[in-house]
C-alpha cells in the first residue's frame, strides 16, 4: 500500500471515528442519570474480553472529601484483549502496582479496578462506554450468568452479547436484563450494533492517560498521611505541568461517571 493510500484510509478511519452523538451526550454514558429509569442497549464485547484499567483516587463518600483526585493509574492496559488467555496474562501482568511505571504507584496512593462495557446506544446509534468500578462490574456479570441461565433452558445458544438488554440503576449499583423491546425493533438495532467496527473504540484515548508532570502535580495537592509524598522530586526538578491535559470541563458528570 502506497503512502497516499495509507493516508486515505486513516482519513477514513477519522470519519468513521467520528463522534456522531447528539451535543452534549458524551462517549461515556452517566450512568446515574441516563440509567435512572432503565436503558436499552446492546452489549457488544464478552465480558471476559473487556477493557480493564486501573485508577488512583481517595476521597470520603459520605463528606464528599477528596484526599487525591482521580487519576488513571500508568500501570495498565492500553488496549482490550483479544483473547481469554491474553486477558489473563494482561490481568496478571497489571494487577500489583508498579512504582517503576506510575508514580502514584511508587507514591501509594489508593488504586482500583474499573471496566469500560462497550455498548451500542440504541437512542443514538453509536457505541458509547460504560466506565464501571470493579463491584459493579461483578453485579453486572453475576446478572448476565442469571439471565443467560434461565434463557438457556430454552435456547441452549442463548447469549446477551449482542443481544438488546436494559440497564437500570438499582440500589447503589447497576442491573442488566432483558429487553422488552418490540421485536422487530430490536431485530433492527441487534443488526447495526453488529455492523459496528469496534476497533474504533480507543480505550487508551477513553481511559485518559496522564503524563507524569500532570500526577506529580495531582500527588502534591493529595491529603498529606494518603499519599507518600517523599517519592515526588524536588520542586525545582519538576517539569511543568502540562494544563491542556486537563479534563474538559462538563458540569453535570458526575465525577465517579469518568476516568479521569
Ligand atoms: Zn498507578
């Protein structure tokens, strides 16, 4: 393939990249707001297949206090994985922190797990994500092994990947299950979820990485006894912070809606 060709195909690639949602609707669905009375999507990746990362952040639900503000952690995938045995080696791989990578590692600051379910919004016709801690995660995959149980004595093929579910908000977590969707309707949407390419999704785009300069500056303004500071360089040391990474400003989002 010639030069000219490759570029034309990464201009294509841009235009079908290309954000279509209506404004104000982010590629991340809010999940309290949009799942409050129930949702239609379609899931579009296996579970065991989806993007994993790690986040640092500290903070007090209850008084609202943040002691180190959210950050995604350098030590984590940059991509989903294409196979179980691949997810399984990247789960091993990134699990424990590594301070030789991410600098809130070395720093100790608190670190979790979050998942990005890549969905199809049925509303919009696009793909969109769902940024989701570990313990909703776990409700979310417990509820697909109910549903696809119970269906299966029906339809031993039966899956809900690629099938038209709705998720709604539940007691401080999230549920999934089946559709009441109108046939045909759903007929239509499962067709265009499939037609969609997923190599599109940009997890590491999604997932926000910060460069150190940035974390430096997020550890320094950290509650003093969450993080060890003694690991930061000396002011003098420290390059610049770059403030064109900082998140764009979008008032209703909640803060435990994105990853950064
Ligand atoms: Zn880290």
């Amino acid at each position: 393939m010639g030069l000219r060709d490759r570029l034309k195909k990464r201009e294509e690639k841009r235009e079908q990249g290309q954000n279509n949602l209506p404004e104000g609707v982010t590629r991340y669905v809010r999940l309290s707001q949009e799942l409050k009375d129930g949702k239609d999507f379609v899931i579009l990746r296996d579970p065991n297949l989806w993007f994993f990362y790690y986040v640092h952040e500290d903070g007090d639900y209850a008084t609202r206090a943040t002691y180190v503000k959210k950050h995604t952690c350098l030590h984590s995938p940059r991509k989903a994985p294409e196979t179980e045995k691949e997810a399984d080696e990247m789960f091993m791989k990134f699990e424990k922190p590594n301070g030789d990578v991410c600098i809130s590692d070395k720093a100790k600051a608190k670190r979790g797990l979050y998942f990005m379910v890549p969905v199809y919004d049925i509303e919009y016709g696009e793909w969109r994500v769902m940024d989701l801690k570990e313990f909703h995660v776990n409700n979310l995959m417990d509820d697909i092994e109910k549903t696809e149980k119970a269906a299966r004595k029906f339809d031993k093929s039966y899956t809900m990947i690629g099938d038209v579910v709705t998720f709604s908000k539940a007691d401080k977590t999230y549920t999934v299950g089946s559709s009441d969707m109108d046939e045909a309707e759903a007929a239509k949407a499962i067709e265009a979820a499939s037609k969609l390419d997923q190599s599109l999704i940009d997890y590491e785009e999604l997932a926000n990485f910060r460069d150190e300069a940035d974390m430096i500056s997020i550890l320094r303004e950290a509650t003093d006894d969450k993080v060890d500071k003694s690991v930061l360089p000396a002011k003098a040391e420290e390059p610049a912070a770059d403030t064109s990474a900082e998140p764009v400003a979008d008032g209703d989002i909640q803060e435990d809606e994105l990853p950064f």
